[in-house]
C-alpha cells in the first residue's frame, strides 16, 4: 500500500512538471496598494483612556471606601452585640436555694 502512495505522490508531482507558475493580473498590486494607502485607522484618543481610567480609580476607591465602612461596622455591631449580652443574662439563674 505504501508503493501505491507513493506512486500517487510522484503522478502527481510529474503532471506539475509542465505547468506554469501563476501570475496575477497587473493591476492587482496597484489596487492592494491603493487600499493599503486610503485605509484609516481608527486610533483611541488620550481623553478616553483617561476618562476610562478616572471612572476606574474611581470604582475601586467607591468599593474600599465601601468595604472599610463595612467592617467598621461589623467590629461595632459585634461589640454591641456583645455588651448586651452580658446584660441580658440574669444573675440568677434558677431561684432554687439547693
């Protein structure tokens, strides 16, 4: 099967012996060119960046801000929560004298 392969391979190799290479119309260059030279290209202004970079820093400073009242707020609820507890305990716990 091998042999058959590469009997294949070579019929196909020796009916290219005699084509010719393929060559573009001439005035394909010019017109690749002519498009190359009127293309724009669409460049991002500097103030853009910018803006996207403020509303950046300003997100992340919005969520630190957030994220520290956050937990602020959690150590004080905790320290209530606490000191109320300690309240709300009666001294007593059973009336029983033994």
């Amino acid at each position: 099967m091998d042999e058959e392969k590469e009997k294949w391979v070579e019929a196909i190799f020796q009916s290219m012996k005699d084509s010719r290479r393929a060559s573009p119309k001439p005035e394909l260059l010019s017109k690749i060119n002519e498009q190359i030279h009127f293309e724009q290209v669409d460049f991002v202004p500097f103030t853009k960046l910018r803006y996207a970079l403020v509303a950046a820093i300003f997100v992340l400073l919005v969520n630190s801000i957030a994220l520290v009242y956050y937990v602020q707020n959690q150590q004080l609820n905790h320290k209530e929560r606490t000191f109320m507890n300690v309240y709300n305990e009666s001294l007593i716990n059973s009336y029983q004298i033994y």
